[in-house]
C-alpha cells in the first residue's frame, strides 16, 4: 500500500496511453506515406499497440497490488504476457521489411517469432509464475520454467535486438544528410530502448529495476515522438529544419544576367 | 580479367552521375564503356570493333573514334598500337579502378536509398 506502487501505476498509464497515441497518428498519418512505406508503417502501428496494450494490464496490476488484490494482479499479469509476447512479430517485419523490402519473406520471418511467442506463453501457462511479490515500488512475479525464459531471451530479446542494430549500424555507415540521419535512426534507438526495457521489465526480480525500466520505457515512447514529430527548436538546434522556399527571380537579375558586360552582377 | 560489362547498368550509373551534375567521366556513358571494355582487355589490344559491339547501342561510331581521340589518347589513358587497335595504359588502369568504385559508390547509395524509402 505505498505511494511507489501508484507511481508505477501511473507510469505503466503514461507508457499506455503515449503508446495508443502514437499508434493512432501513424496510422492517421497513412496517406503522407507512399505505398512502399506503407507494410513498414502498419508494422510499426501494431508495435505500438502492443506496447500500449501490454501496458493497459499492468497498469491495473499495479492498482491491484495497490489495493493488494493478488488475484487480479495474477489475471492481470497472465493477460500483459499475451500482447508482450507478441511484440517481437511486428518488429521483426518493421526491420526485414525495411532491409529487403519483399512482403513476404518478411511475413514469413515474422511467422517464426509468432511460433516463438506461442511457446513462451504456452511454458508461461502450464508452468506457472510464482508470486506475487509485492514491494514498496512493484509487484513481481517470477516465471517458473526455464525453457520459458530461455525462448524469451534469445527468440523474443537477442535476435530483434540485433536486427535493429544491425540496421543502426547500416544507417551509420552510410554519409546521408543529417534530416535523414535523424529521421531513420531515432525511430529504430527509441523502438530498442522501448523493447529492450519492455523485456528487463518483464523478466527482473528487482523491484526498483522494474521501475527503471518502465520509466525508460517511457522515455523511449517520447523519444519516438520526438523522431516523427520534432518541435521547432529541435529541428533548428540539429540543423534539420526543412525551409519552405520559393526560386528567387527578381527583374533586377535577370536584367543583370541579360547585360552586356555582366560586370555589375549583384548575387 | 573476363568481367561481363552490362551497358544498361553503365547507362544507369552515368545518368545517376549526371543528376549530380557531373557529365564528364564517371557520367559520360561513352567513357564508362570505354574504358570497361579497356579495363576488360588488360594486357591485350581491345580492337576498336569489340568497343563498338558494346556502344553502338547508344553512340555512332565517329563519336566513340572521336572520344577515343580526344580522351584517351590525348590523356594517356589508351595507346594506340595499330589500326583500329589499342591497349590500356597504367593511367587507364587508375581510372577503371576508379570507374568501378563509382559503381559501388551507386550501388550502395541506391541500396541505402531504398531502405530511406521504405522507412515510414
């Protein structure tokens, strides 16, 4: 019953509610992007969606451990773990699709991390989680299989995780203008610290690591904001700004080009 | 060397060149096939014919002579050993090298602009 757990309730909130809105933008935001961006936009739609919906059950774990209501914080946790599961599929696509650009060899790709997240729950379920353990700050449960972990490490963590790095790494190599530099790499930094952290939440034994993670998780939710919707000051401070211009052509000049000795050219 | 010169990605090389606004060298289609076909026969005589069977898709054969002459002769890039036949200097060689990286240099930055593409 402290203040901690309505803290990261509120987080776990905040992380919901950024999420579904930034969902909800890129999907409104359909018809600014052309129809080869489009898979990778709707991959990057659900992602969120997950986030947020991943999120909304274990905001009302948190208020249940509030209240102390193991039960629905049992429930709560045990529906989180469906949408968390699941994250790793978008991802994948968002990442193929990008880098070879064929539907469906990404589609095909992304079908073996539903196989992975279809077996993590099914070790989650018939082996249980032990728990709740309630602290000041979170409330935790430890997952009681091994080869659930296990799968949730390197199907659901390392291979997404390197996928996006791999992409980072691509991106940084090549010189490209600066506007564009942001625009593909703060997207991918703020998609990895949200799912890298989205997996330390959910695997940690460490309350105060809990909340760590959820607070970068939010961090990461704003960061991608900020890389799709940079405010003004932004722009200008990291020279991305784009200016809105029209061709300059006054009488004068062309008076200047037509002259005949030119010597007075005013540039 | 037995590379196979492809003329229509040497086309879409040079006019990604000349969107640069780079006309010359790595942007003249006639130069980059040229000299890939010179390239192609190091250490041999490229007869004239061979250089025609790969530009007569796109240039007549008094402007291919005629850049033969002012080019690659004029900059020592090709010498002439007999009629109708030449062979490829060192400085020739220099520029194919660079030829070939200016195809790598297109192809990384179409593959790059690809992925720019696609990213929404």
């Amino acid at each position: 019953m402290s203040a901690g757990l309505l803290l990261n309730a509120t987080i776990c909130f905040a992380i919901t509610i950024s999420s579904f809105a930034f969902a909800w933008v890129l999907a409104r935001s359909e018809d600014e992007h052309s129809e080869k961006s489009k898979p990778a936009l709707w991959s990057l739609v659900v992602l969120w969606s997950l986030v947020g919906l991943t999120y909304l059950p274990t905001t009302v774990r948190m208020v249940a451990a509030y209240i102390g209501n193991p039960t629905l914080d049992f429930m709560m946790y045990n529906l989180a773990a469906i949408p968390f599961s699941f994250v790793s599929v978008p991802l994948v696509f968002f990442i193929m699709y990008v880098i070879v650009g064929d539907k469906r060899i990404s589609a095909y790709t992304s079908l073996l991390f539903v196989f992975f997240g279809v077996s993590y729950l099914t070790f989650l379920y018939t082996k249980g989680v032990i728990g709740p353990e309630v602290s000041d700050f979170s409330s935790l449960f430890m997952i009681n299989s091994d080869i659930a972990i296990s799968i949730y490490l390197m199907g659901l963590f390392v291979i997404p995780t390197a996928m996006i790095l791999g992409l980072l790494f691509l991106i940084f190599l090549q010189r490209m203008p600066k506007r564009l530099r942001y625009r593909t790499a703060l997207p991918l930094v703020a998609i990895s610290f949200v799912f890298d952290f989205m997996l330390t939440d959910m695997i940690t034994l460490i309350d105060a690591m809990q909340l760590a993670a959820r607070i970068f998780v939010l961090i990461g939710t704003v960061q991608a904001f900020l890389a799709y919707f940079p405010p003004l000051t932004l722009q200008e401070k990291l020279g991305i700004k784009r200016y809105s211009y029209e061709l300059y052509e006054s009488p004068e000049d062309i008076d200047d080009i037509n002259g005949e000795d030119g010597e007075d050219i005013d540039v | 060397m037995s590379e196979e010169i492809d003329v229509k990605l040497e086309q879409e090389v040079a006019e990604f060149y000349q969107s640069l606004g780079i006309h010359q060298g790595p942007g003249d289609i006639q130069y980059r096939v040229i000299l890939r076909v010179l390239g192609k026969n190091e250490g041999k005589i490229t007869e004239f014919a061979e250089i025609r069977k790969y530009t007569d898709q796109f240039a007549d054969k008094g402007s291919i002579g005629s850049k033969m002459k002012t080019v690659f002769q004029l900059e020592g890039l090709a010498e002439k050993v007999k009629r109708g036949g030449y062979v490829i200097t060192d400085k020739g060689i220099t520029a194919s090298n660079f030829l070939k990286d200016s195809t790598a240099f297109y192809k990384k930055n179409k593959r790059m602009g690809e992925i720019i593409e696609r990213m929404p």
